[in-house]
C-alpha cells in the first residue's frame, strides 16, 4: 500500500499530523479562553464581587444589612441591584430591597 495512503487512511481520511496540529491549535485556544476567564474573575473578585453561579449570570455583593452582613444579589439581564439574600440563604432566600 501507497504510504500516503496508509497515512490517510489511518485517520479516517485526513492526515494524521493535520489532526495532531489541529489539536494542538484549539489546545492552546482553549488555554487562552481559560485564562482569560481567569483573569477576568480575579478583576470581578477585586471589585468586590462573587461569581456564584456562571450559567445564570449570578453575582453577589457583599453589604451591610441591619448591621448584619449580607449579600446584595444580581443576575445577568436584570438592569440593576435589586435584590439581597442572608450570606446563608443563597439565591432560593434572595427579597427585594
């Protein structure tokens, strides 16, 4: 058998350094989405800010309240703070302001 062929064919129909390199592409871009990811987190943690949850668009806020500390709470797509939760109850205790 033709070695291009065997080679070919070995990767169901591309070549097998053309997979590797392909991987190895989207590897590093993967590596970069991560720590661009990273990044931005710490940014959001240095102004004071929790991710609680990354699929709802979830961020709480530490406050006072009563003199008691507890979180301010926003999720992606409300166009303010609105809400506040007990630093125990999460987002099932959130309430109005």
């Amino acid at each position: 058998m033709d070695e291009r062929v065997r080679k070919v064919s070995a990767g169901n129909g591309y070549p097998i350094q053309e997979l590797k390199d392909q991987i190895r592409e989207l590897t590093q871009h993967q590596l970069h989405l991560l720590e661009a990811f990273q990044s931005a987190l710490q940014q959001l943690e240095a102004l004071g800010c929790l991710l609680k949850d990354l699929s709802k668009g979830l961020v709480d806020f530490y406050t006072l309240r009563d003199g008691q500390l507890a979180f301010l709470c926003w999720k992606l797509g409300e166009e303010r703070i609105n809400y506040w939760h007990d630093i125990d109850s999460g987002y099932a205790g959130r309430q109005p302001l």
